[in-house]
C-alpha cells in the first residue's frame, strides 16, 4: 500500500507472475472473470492458454495457483469477487474458434472429461469454488448474475442459460466491508408507520418473523436507524455489448457516438463483398482490436463500493471510516405524497401498499482517518484484475475514484485496455446512463 507506484496501470504479463510486481499486502480488493473452460481464444499464439487444458481438474488447479500466487500480495482484510461460467462436456465448438479447428480437424468438438457424462455440464464454477475453500479462501457469497437479455440459445432439449456466478470470497473472518443497501419498499415503511401486521391481519406472523421482531423492525424504521434492506445476492443486470472500438496502429479510442466516425467501406476480396472500418485517424484498416468477453460495468460497481475503500491513508494503510448518523429524516418522512387521510379507508391503504415505491432515509455521514501519521497522503484503495482483458474493471474503478491495477497477458488486449481506461467519468457515465 505504501508508495505503490503500479496504480493505475495495465501490466502485460501472465498474472501467475504477479510477485515480480506487487510486494505483500498492497492490494485491498481483487475483481475478475478468468477465461471460461473450453469457452474461447484469446491468443492463438498461446500454446499454454488458460481455459484451453485437457481436463477440468487441471484447469481448475492452474487457476487456482493464480489465486494463490495473488494472495500474498493482498491485505489480509481483501474481499475477492471471481465471475465464473460453465461449460458442457464434449459440447461442440463454433467453427469461429481456430484453435479447436485445428486440434480436433475430423468433427470440431472438444476434448471430453472422462468422469463427466456427456452433455453434461462440468460444474467448473462449483469445482473452482471447493478447491478455493480447501486452500482456505473463505467463501462469503454466492450472487448470481441474472441476465436479463441472455443470449438466445441454440439447444432445443434443456432450458435456456440466464445466469452466470460470481463468488465473493475473504482472506479472514473479519475483513472491510462497507455495507450495501436496497431502499425500502414504500410497503415496508407503511407496514412499520401503521403497524398493518397487527395479530388481526397476520396472525402475528409475516414472513417468518415473529411479532415482538416486527415491532422492533418498525421502530428501527421509523427512527431511521435501519435506512434500507441489506442487498440480495441475485442482481439482476443486462449484458452489455462492447461500446468502444480500438485501433492499435495509432492508439486512438472510437467510445460511444465517437464510432460512427469510422469510415465504413464495402470492398471485394476475391469477388466477395466486404464491409471494412477504417480508422479516421490513420486510415489504416487493419488496427482494430476487439474484445468478445466483457462483463458490464454494473456488475462491478456494487463488488467495488462493497469491497474497496474509497480513502486509505498512504503511510500506515489505514483505512476511512465511515459514519452514519441517525439524525436524518426517516424513510416515512421522506414519503411526502402519503397523507394519513388515505389510510382512513381500506382502500386507501391497500392501494399505498401496492404502490410498493422505493425511497431511502437521507442521513449525516462523516468521514473519517483514525491514524496519527504525519504529512500522510489520503489516497484510493486499489483493486486488482489479473484478467484484465477490456479494462472494464479499470474504467470502473475511475468511475468510483478508486485506483486499479491490471494484468493482462495478450499484448493486444493489454495496450487497449490501458487507453480506454484513460477515457473520461462522463463517458462511463453515458454509458451506465445514471
Ligand atoms: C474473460 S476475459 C476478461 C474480460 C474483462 N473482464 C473485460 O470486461 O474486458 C479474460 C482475459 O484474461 C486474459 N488472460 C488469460 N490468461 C491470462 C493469464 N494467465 N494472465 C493474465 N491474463 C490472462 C485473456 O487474454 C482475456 O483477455
Ligand atoms: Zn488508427
Ligand atoms: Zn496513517
């Protein structure tokens, strides 16, 4: 943490090789997606490609050793957030994918696990998960990211794939984490205010939870001292194309609006016509760079906010706390349109309760470094991707004023990301339209 001088940058190396960069402890969060088993290339010239091993078991281990390689250049107090897909045995390639096409010329499917059925998917991310626990990372979550635009499925014969992994893990019990909330439903405020789950209307019981714990519950609301839900593990979150072109010859970044400046030719390559982009800066057609496997950037805002403090202090690594006050107007309060009139009638409340609208308490928050050090500098926690790839998790980090670092071996896919994640807040911002 000390005078790190790798924030902010994109290291092109195989992340195994992280200790020939990073000393102990320097790393307060760690957010990745690895290549999926058998998914897809990323080098063709890579002879030894993680996701590309014979068995399951053997890419699991090679992955976890990145893990564990990483580990020692983490604070002890780090949370880990690892999106994991799965892959079927045996299933077919697409013929997009040239290093299966040469490996298996005769019928283009991939190599097949023995011990696994075939059609039968491998349970990678649940495999990877229980060899992260035997090496003792502590697995604190599951969430599940529901795709809410999946991608449209060929298979006719089982159910359509809408969600993917992403583990949460820690180093020890206690670790920073700064503590997210889902506003509470309107309904939940007007049950606490009006006390709606009498014995009469709920037999003392809703959702499991006795009456005494309800009228315990409405107080805290009502005084402001519980200010929202604890967030859910189900997220739901689209899946976002790629919104960035990138052309390697001259550097530049084409974001958003920007690539409709790339002049679009149609030409005839051995009597096929063809639509070709050319860069407007070095009206070159050959430098583009593009990245098929990103996650959004939402899935990532909340692990960053959660996990990564936005103030340490540079000398003793100590890190901002932050404290809520409860002098601010409670979630009720803040609910002006309702007016007690309405509750005179049956109707009236049902209808409130139906609304089910979102608010949140506003509260006082301080701020605060509690360490004496002097001529300290209060500088943003660092977040470490050793799959770098596009730089997502760069962009997203400047987005939230935190600071990054990325490994990411394709030299390609390393020079692009370092560009992009120079590119400005606003367009993040565009881009997440908040
Ligand atoms: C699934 S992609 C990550 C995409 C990224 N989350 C994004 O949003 O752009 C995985 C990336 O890891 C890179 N990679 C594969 N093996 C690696 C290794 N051993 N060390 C560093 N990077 C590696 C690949 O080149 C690829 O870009
Ligand atoms: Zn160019
Ligand atoms: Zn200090």
């Amino acid at each position: 943490m000390i005078d790190f001088k790798l924030r902010n940058s994109v290291i092109c190396d195989d992340a195994i090789n992280i200790q020939k960069y990073i000393g102990n402890e320097e790393i307060n969060c760690l957010i990745t997606s690895p290549p999926y088993y058998q998914l897809r290339s990323y080098d063709d010239s890579d002879t030894n490609e993680l996701g590309h091993e014979k068995t399951v078991g053997e890419y699991i281990d090679k992955l976890v050793n990145i893990f564990l390689a990483i580990k020692p250049c983490m604070r002890k107090d780090c949370g880990i957030y690892v999106n994991i897909g799965d892959s079927y045995n045996g299933h077919r390639v697409g013929y997009s994918d040239p290093k299966w096409k040469v490996a298996k010329s005769d019928s283009f499917v991939k190599p097949t696990q023995s011990g696994i059925p075939i059609k039968s998917l491998c349970m990678v991310p649940e495999r990877f998960a229980l060899k992260m626990i035997e090496n003792g990372f502590i697995l604190r979550s599951i969430i599940i990211w529901h795709k809410i635009n999946p991608v449209p499925s060929s298979a006719d014969d089982r159910y359509s794939n809408s969600f993917e992994y992403m583990y949460f893990f820690t180093l020890k019990k206690d670790y920073y984490f700064n503590q997210q909330f889902t506003p509470l439903k309107k309904s939940s405020i007007i049950r606490a205010k009006y006390n709606t789950f009498s014995e009469k209307t709920n037999e003392g019981n809703f959702a499991g939870i006795d009456l005494e714990m309800q009228h315990r519950n409405s107080d805290k609301i009502n005084s402001g001292e519980i200010i929202g839900a604890n967030m859910k593990n189900v997220w739901q979150i689209a899946t976002q194309p790629c919104n960035f072109m990138y052309c390697e010859n001259c550097d530049t970044v084409y974001i958003g609006k920007e690539r409709s400046k790339i002049i679009k030719k149609i030409e005839e390559i051995d009597g096929i016509k063809v639509k070709k982009n050319y860069c407007l800066k070095c009206n070159r057609n050959d430098g583009f760079v593009q990245h098929f496997a990103q996650f959004p950037i939402k899935l990532i805002l909340t692990p960053i906010k959660a996990s990564c403090p936005d103030a340490v202090c540079n000398k003793c690594g100590t890190i901002r706390k932050t404290i809520y006050e409860k002098q601010g107007i409670s979630s009720y309060e803040s609910i002006k349109e309702i007016n007690t009139e309405q509750f005179n009638s049956e109707q009236g409340k049902k209808q409130s309760l139906r609304a089910d609208r979102e608010c949140f308490m506003r509260q006082v928050v301080k701020k605060n470094i509690e360490c004496n050090c002097e001529n300290k500098e209060i500088l943003p926690g660092i977040v470490i991707d050793p799959f770098f790839g596009s730089g997502t998790t760069g962009r997203a980090c400047k987005f939230l004023g935190r600071d990054f670092v990325g490994f990411e071996k394709n030299p390609k896919y390393a020079k692009m990301a370092h560009r992009v994640c120079q590119e400005s807040y606003n367009q993040v911002q565009k881009e997440l339209d908040l």
